[in-house]
C-alpha cells in the first residue's frame, strides 16, 4: 500500500509539472472588432510574431503553446498590425488572464487578474502616458510669447521629469531582483541628485556627466538574453555611442570591446550586438570610423569569435576581405602608391599598344615590350611636393561628377587665392583619352591630370572607388588626413587641417 501511494504521488507531480508548462495567454477585450490577433515580442531592434490566435470570439483572444515563452516584453497586436498594449512575461506568469477594452482608455481599463507585478507595470504605463499628456495640456494651453512664458514650460517639464524619476526609482527598488525591474532599471537615467557647484556658481555639468556615464550600465545584465527584450535597450545602446562615449574611432572600440566582454560568446545578446556593431560601422557616414569596422574585424572575425554569428558563413570571410580592403584606407594611414600617367601623354600610350589590347594578357605583353618607356612617364603619388593633396578620382561622363568637378575646381581656386600651399592630383577612371583632355581643355582645369594609361594601378581596388567622385585630402607626408569628403567641404576641411595642426 505505501509503494501505491508514493506511485501515485509520483504520476500526480508527473501530471501537474507538465500542466504548469507552456504559456497560456488570455485576453478579454471588450468591443474588440478583431476577427484575429497577433502575440509579437520586442528582440533588440526588431519586434517579432510569436503566436497568433485566428478565432476571437465575444472579444476573447487566447495564445497557447506548449513551450514557455522567453522573458520578454509582449504586444497584443490588432488584425491591422496596431499594437492594443504592452505586457510583460517571466518565468512566473506563462499563465496571463488580461482585461481591457478597445477604446481610448484601453490602458486604464487595463488589468491582470493573477499577477501584482503586471498590474503594477500597467500603473507605470498608465502614470508615464498621464504626465505626457500633462506637459502637452500645458503646453497647448500656455502660449510662448515671453521668456517667462519659456521659463514656466521648462519649470513645468522639470517637475514632470522628476516626478517621472522618483515614480521608476520607488518601482526599480520595489521590483528589485525581477525580471520587470531589471527591465525599468535599463529605461531609468541614473542622474546625479546633489550636484556640486562649479566655479562659476552654476551647477557642475562635467561631474553630472561623468556620474551619468559611470553608473549608465548600473545593474544591467549583458549575460542574460532577456535584457535586450523590450523596446528600451536598443535605445541605451545607441545613446550611449551617439552621445556619451568620446566621439573618436579609437575610443568607440574600446567601449564596444568592454560591453562585448560582458556577454556570453554562446548567447543571442552576443551575436546581436556583434551584428550591430559591426553593421553600424561599416555603414557609418561619420569620416574616419571605418577604423571601428576594421577593429571588428581583426578583433571578433579574424579570431573565430564571429563564427556562428550569421546563418551564412560566408558572410564572416565577406567581412574580413571588406575591413581587408579599407585598413590600408584609413584615417592616418599612409596613402597607397599610384603610378599614372598624363593626360597629355595619352596618344603616346595610345601609339604603344595599351589601348588596342583586348585582354589582360595582351596588356601584360604590351606593358613590358615598353617598360622603359612607360617607367619614364609614370607620375606617381608620392612625389607630389604639397602641403596638402586633394586627391579626387572621376569620370567626365558621371553625372554627379559634372556637378562636383567644378564645385572642386571652385574651391581649389579659392585656396589658390588664400595661396594655400595645395595640389590636386586628379585621376580619371576611364580611358577615353581624348575626351578627357577636351573637358581638361573646356574647364580650364590646373591640376595634375593624370589616368591609369598603363593599366597598372586597379585605383577601384586599392582606393576603393566603388562609385564617382571620390575625393581623399593627404598631407604632406601623404598621410590620408580626411576621406570620401564632399567637393565643397574641401576647402573647410583644409582649413580645419590647418588649424589642428597649429594646436598641436
């Protein structure tokens, strides 16, 4: 009789455990005029479909799956793709039965009938929603004709925001340890409450500042994948590079590196946040932070630490031969040699059989039954004598070239006039000899006009011109002091050459 019992003490534990699995989400939503629903979760910079309930009768909407959901922030999504609400789900409540109705006050209509914590999260939605709407009552009704008028709305907006800060201070300490306050603690700003007086009587805005950049990552956990499930994350993250961290390449890498070291390399944080990063930085329009993709590259996918990261491998060797391609390109890397030829000396090249060789054997052929020659009228790069290069390659025939060509030719003059010490050393892509000259002729152009005659240099490769104009400013040295710059920031960026110089 007791081996009975405890067998049937085992098959009850046995059936309860498997009953407790799963997710159960129950949603009754007066006058919803839905026929289906979407369940989507928040995952770093994307929201995703987890479930969809296709039968919604009397306003119920179930979602039911036999696997627990991840921690996460969940949305109950419309039949026309609108987010209803915002939910949170843990470890501890697969099991929702949510109420609402579908009207304006669908957030304070909104209740959980078995969870505290989700009913305390919908107070602090409903709390965050009220104060917006306060400040914009405000503002509508106040007009901003005077400075006093100024002053009050940044008095007012003040207030608001402090009674914002200590709302989510008492929640974070209130919900310490669960899933919901971690996620409030990545939304909240750790700001400095007695801030120091400067010098000059005003309050201390660098200590304000470092305290905000020391605490910034205060009790976020970088090893657990539901921290970047929720709409918050992905917002801190790019605050923290944008507008936090010192707006240097160098600097920048050295910030993703100390984040990265607090993930878990088999995680989904990880190769989130690898992707990001990398794809951030290679696409950048700031000049000069390719340096961080090269970083990435030499760093994470050089070293086997980007394997597994994307679904096609051949997207990690992609990568390395991009960040390959551009090292030598860098900000302060010594500019690659190019050994051209004149523009003037194109029917020379022309008599010696360069461009009558239909493959790249013949032109092989050619180049060295007239080496000598073709050695002697090489122009080459580095022996350019200037303070500072523009180094531009085009196109006569591209038609944004024809609008940055004499723009360029513009501002070269204006350098001229200031009696700059500036050369620029313009390389045409093509081979149309004649028609270079002519628009070298026309346009009255004074440069260094020169072309790959000898089909030598591959300058597509090695300076990456992918697309025309390209324009590269070296320094004397040849040292690649500014890149991919637009005609008419040359003479500005010149100018700021020249003034960094002399600080230094």
């Amino acid at each position: 009789m007791k081996k009975l019992y405890f067998a049937l003490a085992f098959c009850f534990a046995t059936l309860f455990s498997v009953a407790q699995s799963g997710y159960e989400i129950t949603i009754n939503l007066k006058n919803c005029p839905d026929t289906l629903a979407y369940l989507t979760y928040y995952q770093f910079d994307k929201t995703l479909l987890k479930d969809t309930c296709k039968s919604i009768k009397n306003g119920k909407i179930v979602f039911k799956g036999k696997k627990k959901l991840d921690k996460g922030i969940y949305s109950l999504v419309s039949q026309g793709k609108a987010i209803y609400f915002d939910f949170f789900v843990d470890d501890n409540n697969q099991k929702l039965e949510l109420s609402s109705e579908a009207s304006a006050n669908i957030g304070k209509e909104l209740t959980a009938a078995n969870s505290k914590e989700e009913n305390d999260f919908f107070k602090y939605v409903q709390f965050m929603n009220d104060q917006n709407k306060a400040f914009m009552d405000y503002k509508s009704q106040n007009k901003l004709l005077t400075k006093k008028d100024s002053l009050a709305l940044n008095k007012k907006q003040q207030e608001l925001e402090k009674a914002i800060q200590q709302y989510e201070e008492k929640f974070i300490t209130d919900h310490q340890g669960t899933f919901i306050g971690n996620v409030m603690n990545i939304k909240a700003e750790k700001l400095l409450k007695d801030v120091p007086k400067a010098s000059n009587g005003r309050p201390d805005s660098i200590q304000q500042f470092k305290y905000y950049k020391k605490h910034y990552w205060d009790s976020i956990d970088f090893g657990d994948d539901a921290t970047m499930r929720n709409p918050f994350f992905k917002n801190k993250i790019n605050r923290y590079f944008e507008s936090i961290v010192v707006k240097h390449p160098d600097s920048v890498s050295v910030e993703i590196d100390k984040i990265m070291s607090r993930t878990n390399p088999k995680s989904l944080m990880y190769k989130l946040l690898l992707a990001h990063f990398t794809y951030t930085y290679e696409t950048s329009k700031m000049m000069g932070f390719d340096k961080v993709f090269v970083h990435m590259s030499d760093a994470y996918f050089k070293t086997g630490k980007a394997d597994g990261i994307y679904e096609d491998p051949d997207i990690v060797q992609k990568i390395i031969k991009r960040a390959d391609k551009l090292k030598p390109l860098l900000v302060g890397a010594k500019a690659p040699e190019l050994f051209m030829i004149k523009a003037e000396d194109f029917s020379k090249m022309k008599a010696l059989g360069f461009e009558d060789a239909k493959n790249s054997e013949e032109m092989t052929n050619v180049f060295y039954k007239n080496v000598d020659q073709v050695q002697k009228m090489f122009v080459k790069l580095s022996d350019v004598k200037a303070e500072y290069t523009i180094l531009v390659f085009w196109d006569v025939d591209c038609s944004h070239c024809q609008k940055e060509i004499p723009i360029l030719l513009e501002q070269y003059n204006e350098l001229m006039k200031e009696k700059k010490d500036v050369k620029v050393f313009s390389v045409y892509m093509q081979h149309e000899g004649d028609k270079y000259l002519k628009y070298i002729a026309d346009h009255n152009i004074p440069w260094i006009n020169v072309y790959d005659g000898a089909h030598y240099n591959n300058a597509i490769e090695k300076y990456d011109v992918y697309s025309t104009p390209v324009i590269y400013i070296l320094d004397k040295n040849k040292i690649i002091s500014a890149k991919r710059i637009d005609a008419d920031q040359v003479k500005m960026v010149i100018h700021a050459l020249e003034n960094d110089n002399k600080k230094a």
